[in-house]
C-alpha cells in the first residue's frame, strides 16, 4: 500500500506529528478579528480539543491558543498533512467505496496549493470559502471517506463529520450543510463568532462542497457575461474595447481570460500582489503594471491597435477610475469583482492605505477600517457615476458591489429609492439569456485524472451540443453557438488549474445528453468514470436576491424555498454528494445555495440517476422561475412539459396592470 492511502486511512495519528512553521511564502488568509471574550475563547479551545487524545491537551492548547490570539482562528496548522495535496487518479485512493474516492478526490483538488487561495487555511476562494475549518476535519473526514462503504452515508456539519451513518446504495454517500444558521444568526459578525468558537464555517459555493475546478469554472460564465455585455453596448464586436474591473483572485482572476477570449482591452486592478504574480505566472493576465501614468500610456496605445490584451494594475481599483477620469480614456465597460461579499475581513482594500496597513488595522481596529471601507466605496462609486454620465455600461458583478457601496452612503441607488442604479449582470444578461432558459454552468472532472480523458470528453460533448443546436429554438441559438465555440477552444485555451475539469454552460437537455454521452464512452473503455457536477451559481440551485434570484420580480426573490428543494431533490434521485450552504457569492446571511456531485461509471444505474436527478437539478429552477412571470423560463417549461409528459408546472396568469393601477 502507498505511503498516501497509508496516511489516509490513518486519520488522526495517536502520536501527534511535530509542529509545522508558519510558511510566509504561502498567501495566507488575513488575520481574523479577535471577536471571543475571554469565556468564549475557552470554549474555542475546549471545541478544538476534543478532536484528540487527553495524552495531547496540555500542548496542543498552548499552541491553538496561539493560533486563536495570532490568527483569529485554530486552524490546527501542525496536522496539515505532508503529502503533495492534489487531485490524483481516483485508483490512488484507498477504499471501498468508488464513489467515496471521486469525493476525496474532488477534496483535494480544492485544496491545491495552485487550486486553492489560502491553502494551510483550507480556503479555496473568495476569502473565506472554506472546504474544512480545520485540519483535523480534514484528515477525520478522509479517513471516514477511505473506510466507508455504498451502505454508508457520512455526513458533514460545517467541515466537521458528524459520522457514517448506515443508508443504502442510492443515497447520497455525503450530506454537507455549511453555514445554516438560526435565521436570527445570520449576521457578519455571527460568521465570525461562531467561525472561531469552530461550530461553523462558510463554504461559499463550490469550495465547502468539494466542486471548485479553478477559475476555469468561472470563466466560462464570465466571458458569455462580456460577450453578451459588449452586445448590449454596440453591434460590432469588442475589438478596441475596454473593459476595467478589479479583482485576480479566486474567480475575479477569470476576467482577464474572458476578456481575451472575447476580444476586448481588460484592466483589472489588484492590490495583493500574490495574487498579481500568481495570475500573471498561470498565463491568466498578459501584463503587469505598477504606475498608472504608465498603464493609462498603455491603454491608449491598446486603443489605438484595437489590441486584444488583458493588463493588471498593481493597485486599487478606485486609483484607476480616477485616473482614467483625469486621462480622458473612455471605459465601454465596467465591474467589479472584489470580494465585497466579506467587506470588513479582507474582501475589500481602502484605497490610500498599503496592503499591511489594511489588514493590520483590520484585526486591530475593525471600526476605523470599516470607516476608511465605506469612505473608498462612496469614492468608488463616485469615480464610476462620472464615467456612465459619459456612457459607460458598468454592471454589477454579484459581489454586493452595489449592496455595500449603498450602505455605506453611496450615490448608487435610482430616483424611486428601491433600486440600485445599475443592473446586476444576472438582471440584464445571465438572467434572461441563460439561467431562465435553464442554461447553466454544467462541469465535469475527468477522474481518471488524464489529459487525454479530457479531451474526449471535450468532442463528445461538442458533438452532442452541435446535434442538439439543429434542433434549438430560435431564443436559444445565440447562446448555443457561443457554447459550442467555447467547447472548441477550451483546450487551446489551456483552462486546466488542478484536476482534469471542463466547465460548459447548458440547458437540461444538453446537459442530460451530454453526461449520457459520457456514460457510453465510460461502458466502451473509452475514457475512465467522470465525475459530473455544477456551479451554485446556476439555475435552480441559489436563492439570491442581490444575485441569482435577482431577476425575480414576485417578491419571491427573498425566500429560499428552491434552494432547499433543489438540494433535497437532489439527494433522492441519485446524487453521489449533496450540499447546502448559507452564504457564497454575495455572502453570509444574503444567499441560500446548493450543489451535487456525480460519480457515473458506465453502468446503467449511472445512467437512470443522470435522467433523473439533472432533469429535476434544472427543471426545478425553471418552474420557480416561470412563476415568477418571466417570459423566457414560461417558454422553456412549456416546452419540456411537452417533451416529458409526467412533468405538470402550475403556470402563472399574467394580469393586465391597468386593472390593478385602475384600483391601487
Ligand atoms: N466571476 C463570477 O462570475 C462571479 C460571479 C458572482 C460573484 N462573484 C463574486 O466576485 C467576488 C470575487 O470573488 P473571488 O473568488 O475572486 O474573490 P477573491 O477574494 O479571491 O478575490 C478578490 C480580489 O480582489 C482584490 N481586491 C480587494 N479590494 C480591492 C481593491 N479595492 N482594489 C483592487 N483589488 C482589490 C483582493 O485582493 C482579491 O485578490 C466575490 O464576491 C464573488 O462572490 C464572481
């Protein structure tokens, strides 16, 4: 047996392993606020400890003391594992449980030193997307994973397994919830408290429930965002075009991709300078500028050439509004994606402070730097005010941009007092383009872990999207096209960070058809079992007001009902994993979503649950959807009741207004 199937199966070691330095060349998650009184310190620890031997408590308290006072958290850095963390072949992994090892593998992957944002903090993305809390969940959970059986289901409370629990073969093999709050607990600081007294975690979307595949995964989405952006704007392409955003972590590191891949000029500011380099070194970000006389220099010159290229800006992001301002350049279009989510605990950078001015004052001084965070957002907001009085079309990126620049004070609400300004992307392009014709952000991992596995997949399910496209209605033929061109690129494109992934936007249909595809070529020996799966940030799987949900006008975009029964329908018609989280995208408190995992093997059973449980992860969605009246998702569930007759929405009756104006 390997030395790694060894150490999983060992789970906590009864002699400790020696203590770990702290190692600065990692991008470590910020220090957290120190938010315990003294009582609730002691319980942190209390809490930590009971995940080892008594034989062990005296020195381990001492240093997760440390931790909690230095770090704002225990992470229990002395247990992180020493092998390689990485998704291997799904062979490696010691058990009996196929499908508990494409979990494991789907674990380590989002644990990935080139994956993950701040790996020894197990956090994948977005600041504070945890996949664990700690590293004795980790390795416990591992363990559990590498024992279990297909009679067994573990399940997992906020990184911590709760245990096997005995189920049967068609059960999900692991139930993750993360976050669920007693509604009245769902504030940032609730995150914080009861983050550290280690009870909870946010698992944002994809990161605590094992489906990040990089910022491939978004850039997907993100470059139909600019494409279908730039439509809006002109008819005549992106070329010569500039697009300014800020942002190059976890997802946001997407947009200079995207804007390639769509054509355009794209500026993006970062001010962490690890992040910066990271993209730059991946081949994500063309070119590093520190001076913004020299980057205003550039973009003219870009201009000019109608060059496609993407340019970071080492800085903050209001510098660079303010410049362009000054320097006359015109900015066609406009984002956002710093992580406003976490506003106060490192999402967000004030401008005129350094990066370790920031996070000192951070953890020292939370209400100064809450004061200096609402003081950039205003100017933020103000600097892109005069840039759409001269026409910019800037667009919300469903990082509460607009959320948070309106309560700090911020000039970005409409005359009637209710709306922001500006749309969200979901509102004016994901919304009505995609997510309400039930086109989403359906992704699959190769779990052989081979490049050439992956490049199968990649044709087969081209072939099935250009068959499917001749038969497209009209209102989706745009979209098909652009899925398909994506399709062809993406291997040129050279998207993979970490497993074998692709990411490809589809509807029901094409996603049914597509995994179906997958599942003969796996029965043939053609390529080896696939692990199926999706964003949160999709169809049916998120209730989101500021975000998903945004482009739901009943009122219901304030409720989480669907999210719920996505998740719940989920796990009864054949799920491998199942999850359901508070927070993710616009963050803690504002956002109920979930997700899946599918182990498909070749056998017919993979193909029974692929039927039936991708039907009901879009459908769902689709229904809520065209209840809420909107016209595209009404046309998209009429046509798959006709398709599939044991399918019966109740549709809504559309109400002349005048009645209700005549009355009200
Ligand atoms: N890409 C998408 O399609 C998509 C969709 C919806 C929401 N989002 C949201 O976008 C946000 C970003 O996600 P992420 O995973 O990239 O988060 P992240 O925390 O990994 O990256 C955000 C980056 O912004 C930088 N930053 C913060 N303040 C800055 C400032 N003032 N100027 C310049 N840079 C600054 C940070 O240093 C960080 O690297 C999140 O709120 C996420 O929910 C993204």
């Amino acid at each position: 047996m390997t030395s790694f199937k060894k150490s999983l199966l060992a789970g906590i070691t009864s002699e400790i392993p020696p203590k770990k330095e702290y190692d600065p060349r990692i991008n470590h998650a910020p220090k957290r606020k120190d938010i315990l009184n003294t009582a609730e310190k002691k319980l942190a620890l209390k809490n930590a400890l009971r995940y080892f031997p008594k034989k062990h408590h005296k020195i381990l308290a001492t240093e997760f003391a440390y931790e909690l006072n230095e770090y704002g958290r225990i992470y229990m850095y002395r247990f992180r594992p020493d092998y390689e963390m990485k998704a291997r072949s799904i062979e490696d992994y010691p058990g009996k449980s196929l499908q508990a090892k494409a979990i494991m593998l789907m674990i380590q992957n989002n644990l990935d030193y080139t994956v993950a944002q701040h790996p020894h903090e197990l956090i994948t993305y977005g600041g504070n997307g945890g996949v664990f809390q700690n590293w004795a969940q980790y390795l416990l959970c591992m363990q559990y994973l590498s024992n279990m059986t297909d009679e067994q289901t573990l399940v997992v409370y906020s990184g911590h397994p709760m245990g096997l629990f005995p189920s049967h073969k068609y059960a999900p093999r692991v139930v993750v919830t993360n976050g669920m709050m007693i509604p009245n607990y769902s504030k940032s600081d609730d995150w914080e408290k009861f983050n550290a007294l280690g009870v909870t975690q946010f698992g944002q979307m994809t990161a605590g429930s094992y489906m990040y595949i990089g910022p491939q995964g978004i850039v997907h989405g993100t470059t139909i965002t600019i494409l279908n952006a730039g439509r809006k704007i002109s008819d005549n392409g992106l070329a010569g075009k500039l697009f300014l955003t800020a942002g190059l972590g976890g997802m946001s590191g997407a947009q200079p991709k995207a804007g390639n891949i769509a054509g355009c000029i794209t500026v993006v500011a970062e001010v962490n300078p690890k992040a910066t380099i990271m993209r730059h070194t991946q081949g994500w970000v063309d070119e590093v500028i520190e001076d913004l006389d020299k980057l205003s220099n550039r973009v003219k010159k870009a201009k000019e050439n109608k060059e496609v290229v993407s340019i970071a800006y080492q800085g903050n992001i209001v510098e660079v509004w303010e410049k362009f301002l000054e320097e006359d350049i015109y900015v066609d279009l406009g984002s956002d994606q710093t992580s406003l989510h976490n506003p106060w605990a490192g999402g967000y950078y004030p401008v005129g402070l350094s990066l370790a001015e920031s996070n000192e004052m951070m953890a020292n001084k939370p209400e100064e730097f809450k004061i200096k965070i609402k003081e950039t957002l205003r100017r933020h907001a103000e600097a892109i005010n005069k840039h759409t009085s001269k026409g910019t079309y800037f667009f919300d990126y469903g990082n509460a941009f607009l959320l948070e620049a309106s309560r700090s004070g911020a000039d970005v609400m409409s005359k009637d007092g209710i709306h922001f300004k500006y749309p969200s992307y979901v509102q004016d392009i994901m919304g009505p383009m995609c997510f309400d014709y039930g086109l989403g952000p359906f992704r699959w991992v190769c779990a052989s872990g081979k490049k050439k596995d992956l490049e199968k997949t990649d044709k087969i399910a081209c072939k099935v999207l250009e068959k499917l496209k001749l038969n497209s209605p009209k209102e989706i033929q745009q979209q098909m096209s652009d899925n398909i061109r994506w399709i062809k690129s993406a291997n040129d494109n050279q998207l993979v960070v970490g497993s074998q992934a692709r990411i490809l936007y589809a509807d029901s249909i094409g996603r049914i058809e597509i995994a179906k595809a997958f599942n003969e070529a796996i029965k043939e020996g053609t390529i080896g079992p696939i692990i199926l799966g999706r964003d949160h940030h999709d169809v049916s799987g998120t209730d989101s007001p500021y975000r998903e949900t945004s482009n739901i006008y009943d009122g219901s975009s304030f409720t989480a009902d669907m999210a719920i029964h996505n998740v719940i329908g989920d796990s009864f018609r054949g799920a491998t994993w199942v999850s359901i989280h508070n927070g993710g995208g616009v963050g803690w408190g504002e956002v109920i979503n979930g997700g899946f995992g599918m182990l498909i093997d070749g056998s017919e059973e993979s193909d029974n649950k692929i039927h039936s449980m991708i039907h009901w992860d879009v459908n769902n969605g689709i229904a809520r959807r065209s209840w809420a009246r909107n016209k595209e998702a009404i046309f998209a569930i009429k046509k798959e009741m006709k398709r599939t007759p044991e399918l019966k929405v109740t549709l809504p009756n559309l109400v002349d207004d005048k009645i209700i104006d005549d009355l009200i």
